[in-house]
C-alpha cells in the first residue's frame, strides 16, 4: 500500500506540474527571457510539489481519512496560504522573475484591496488551489476503489471460510466415531449413553443453528468443546491424558463461533494420545474482563502422525479467519519445539 501511495504521489506531482508548468509556458509564446521562465516554472513546480505530496502522504492518509475532515481542511487551507504567501514574498530570491512589484497598503489602505490585486493574488493561488482539489479528488476516487475490493475479498474469503467452517463442524470422522461409541455403550446399557447422545444432539443443534450469527455467548462455545473433548475421550475405555480447564467465568462474552474448535480437533489428531505412555493433550482457556486465552499443548510423535487427513480446515486458514474477524485485536503463536506441539491464542472482545 505504501509503495502504490508513492508511485501515485509522484503521478500526480508530474500531472499537475505539467499541466501548470507546461501548458502555460506553450501557451504565452514568450521565450524572450528563457531564465525568468526556469526560474518562475520552477518555483510553481516545487509549490505544487509540496501541496500534493504533504496532501496525499500526510493531510489524506491521516486526517481525511480518518473521518477528521474539519482539521484536514484546516490544515489543507493553511498549507495553501503559506505557499502562496511563500511563492508572493516579495524578499524572496524569484520575486524579481515574477514582476510583482509590491502592494501598497496591503493592510493599512481603508478600501482593502483592489480588485486587480485580488485578481493577481487569485491567480496566483490557482495552480496550488486546483492540485490540492484535484490530487483529493483523484485520491479519494482511488482509495474508495481500494476498499471496494477489499470489501469484495473479504466478502469472498469469508464465504470460503464459512464453507470450511462448515466442512469442519460437520466432521465425518469425528460423528461416525462418536455415534459407534455410543452405540457401544447403548450396548453395553451403560448409564453414560444418554448423557453421550445428548452432548451429540447439543453439538450438532449448536452448529446448525447458533452458529449462523456473526457472534455467539462464550459459554455455548466453551460447552461445545468440553462435548467435542469428552466424546474423544470414549474412544478408549482405560482413559487418555488429557486435560482441559476451560474458564467459563464469563459466559456472556461474545466471540464468534467456532474459532477454538481448530485448535483443539488439530492436537487430538497429532498427538497420539492414545498412545498412554507418551500422547498427551493439555488445554486451558483463561478469561478476563474482554480478552480470552487459549492454550492448546500436546506431545509430537516421533514419527509423523496423523489421523482422519479428511477434515478439518488448517492452522493457516484458522490464522487467515483471525485477521478478517479480529485485526489487531489477536496475537497467535505457534510452536513445534522439543516434542510439543503449542498454540497461544489471545483475542480482545472489546469493540
């Protein structure tokens, strides 16, 4: 973005100072005094030069842009009225190319100004006047441009994600799973069957109908992982080593659904835990007033391992998911050191 800034900012200080060096220049046919020529041209060059870069690289980007137009045509006005005041001072070193003989009585004539000054002041400020009106013009038309686009991106991966989203909540392999466990345990007529099938029916009633809003309460999200935790949990009858302490202190947060998911579904599918001796799975989820803390660690096989490939929607697509709903309001880090698999996510829920 900043390199197209500069390249812009340099067409349009070549637009503009053609347009009021050259054009009139070919127009007067004076080309008796080729260095009063230089010299002026020169001299209107630079002023133009300093109103459209401060305008595009500072005064726009800054200001204008950041919804503070009063002070961005109060800036903008006052750059105009120093460099024509530069460019009209009569003690200046090309005030003798541009034969301006000074006002008499600028500030101290009764009548103010006469119309012929106020003529030749106002010519004189209208190279200045049109670049700076016209370098917004042609900069605020290229910026809105911009955030189409990226409007039209960002509705187009978030589509995608959605769709990924989806295929992930609807894992084959994990419902397949969860409903053979459960049947084994039906029987088995074990008293935990119930209690299985309804954590089931609770899962699949919240990814099909609460996830459809932008945002939903912490609680129903944190109760979908401790679900999703404890059916992988029935896979083996001894136990697994895993642990889970998921902060439900603030249910009320709102956060949008299905982004914990991810990490979790990735350490149960690398880390062999059901390899007793060595696959581990440690989950913690802290809250405080507006922010929320994921950690996921598990161990990493010395192989490589990893099961149900189909599923799932990857940690860069998980990363590219929190740039579009939380920019600059998350921090993910992932590790893969000395055996252990680690991600830190933090998220502020403040607006």
């Amino acid at each position: 973005m900043n390199l197209q800034l500069q390249k812009n900012t340099v067409l349009q200080i070549l637009f503009w100072g053609s347009f009021w060096v050259l054009v009139p220049v070919l127009l007067s046919g004076d080309w008796g005094r080729a260095d009063r020529f230089i010299v002026r041209n020169l001299v209107v060059l630079v002023g133009i030069s300093l109103i459209v870069w401060a305008n595009l690289e500072l005064l726009l980007p800054r200001l204008f842009f950041q919804n503070k137009q009063l002070a961005y045509v109060l800036a903008g006005t006052g750059l105009l009225l120093a460099v024509v005041w530069l460019v009209d001072w009569d003690m200046a070193p090309w005030a003798d190319y541009f034969h301006h003989p000074p006002i008499k009585g600028k500030f101290n004539d009764r009548d103010g100004l006469s119309a012929r000054q106020w003529m030749r002041i106002l010519s004189e400020a209208m190279p200045y006047f049109t670049a700076w009106i016209g370098s917004s013009l042609f900069e605020t038309a290229a910026y809105a441009r911009r955030k189409e686009k990226e409007m039209a991106v960002l509705r187009s991966e978030k589509l995608e994600s959605e769709l990924k989203f989806l295929k992930s909540q609807v894992n084959p392999h994990f419902l397949f799973n969860a409903l053979n466990n459960i049947y084994t345990l039906s029987v088995l007529k074990s008293d935990a069957a119930p209690e299985n099938l309804l954590k089931l029916s609770a899962m699949l009633r919240y990814v099909l109908y609460d996830c459809k809003e932008a945002t939903v309460p912490l609680g129903k999200e944190i109760e979908y992982l401790r679900h999703f935790i404890d059916l992988n949990l029935l896979k083996d009858s001894r136990g697994m080593n895993v642990k889970a302490h998921l902060d439900e202190s603030r249910p009320n947060l709102r956060i949008a659904p299905m982004l914990f998911l991810p990490f979790v579904e990735n350490a149960f599918k690398h880390s062999k835990v059901e390899d007793l001796a060595k696959g581990w799975i440690d989950i913690q989820l802290e809250t405080a007033e507006n922010t929320v803390v994921l950690e996921v660690k598990n161990s990493l096989p010395k192989e490589n391992f990893t099961k149900n490939e189909v599923g799932g929607i990857g940690l860069e697509n998980v990363r590219r998911q929190l740039e579009l709903l939380y920019p600059d309001r998350h921090e993910l880090t992932i590790l893969k050191e000395d055996g252990v698999f680690s991600v830190h996510l933090k998220l502020s829920l403040a607006n």
